[in-house]
C-alpha cells in the first residue's frame, strides 16, 4: 500500500484560564480529505476494523469527557507508566489517519480539532512505543488567547505539518519535560 501524507492542517482552540484546552477551529477543505481518505484510510482486515473501533471509542470518550474533566485528569488516565521498547510506526501511522478521518465525522461540543487529535495519538503512540509530550500554548490574537494542542517528540512538533511551537507560548505539557527527558532516546522501530 502506498503512503501518502494527508493534508492536515491544525486547528486553533481556545484555552480557558482555569488550564481546560477547548477549541475554536479552522477550516480545512474537507471535499479533499474526504476523497482522499476513500483512498486509504478505512480498514482492510479484521484487525484493522478492531483499532478503528478503538480509535472511535477513545474518541467518542474524549467528546464525552472533555468539558467535564480537567485535561491534565484525562492526561493521567491515558499515561502509561513505562513506554513498550519497540516502536510500531506504521500502526501509528493508520492510527493518525483513522482519528483524522473520524474527527470529521464527530461532532464535538467545543469546535476545535486539535485537544482531541493530540489526546487520541498521545494514548496510542505511548502504547506504541513513542514517548511523546502532549502540550497546549497560546498566542494572542487581537484581544482574546488563542489556542492549540499538539505532540512533541524529544524535543521535535511529531505528527504535525509545522512547529505550533513557533507561534504558540507553551502553558501545559505532560509528562512534564523532566519526565519525559527520562528516556534515554528513540525506540527500536518494529519491521
């Protein structure tokens, strides 16, 4: 099967003083996502059915929880406490593709994509080996704080098209940078 990168942009959300990352997103054009994920993003086998409807279930979860529970709560819940070491990329990669893809499809009660998106890989790139940082920063646009969620691995945006790094001033990130600096490098990569 070939691989191709799915045009994802991210999107903005508001971030309430009280620490709780909701969203206002943007738009992206979803007649293009949506013909390309025909191509390549529902399953193929039983297996493949099966982490869709984790994916789905973790999803509709976060949708349930998030205006009602702290992040750094749901941050603690989805942690693991030792990280597996053998990476599995490319069951990440179908991962990405399949909670974009739902993403949407599922209506959120706050607008923005991205607290979601990042929570929902966080959870699955741990258990995949990946020992990736969750953060949420701000940047002021006008009068009012502007949002964003996104992964960080070692140090580096992952599973992002850019740095939000660059325009967003981190506010929160889990685990904290000494914790996650207590790995020692990158995970083998399982073939």
């Amino acid at each position: 099967m070939e691989k191709k990168e799915l045009p994802y942009k991210g999107t903005d959300c508001i971030v309430p003083v009280d620490g709780n990352c909701t969203g206002k997103g943007s738009s992206n054009t979803v007649t293009n996502l949506l013909a390309s994920y025909k191509k390549q993003a529902w399953p193929k086998t039983i297996k493949e059915l099966w982490l869709l409807v984790q994916v789905f279930g973790l999803l509709t979860a976060l949708r349930l929880l998030l205006p009602h529970v702290q992040i750094q709560t749901l941050l603690r819940w989805l942690a693991l406490s030792r990280i597996p070491p053998v990476a599995d990329p490319d069951r990440l990669e179908t991962v990405r593709r399949y909670t974009e893809a739902l993403l949407w499809r599922i209506p959120f009660p706050s607008p923005g994509k991205c607290l979601p998106r990042s929570l929902t890989l966080y959870y699955f790139a741990a258990r995949y080996g990946f020992p990736v940082q969750v953060h949420c920063g701000v940047r002021r646009m006008g009068e009012r704080l502007q949002g964003h969620a996104w992964l960080s691995l070692y140090g580096r945006p992952f599973l992002e098209e850019d740095n939000p790094g660059h325009s967003y001033a981190v506010i929160f990130s889990f685990p904290s940078p000494e914790r996650a600096g207590a790995v020692a490098g990158p995970p083998a990569i399982n073939s």
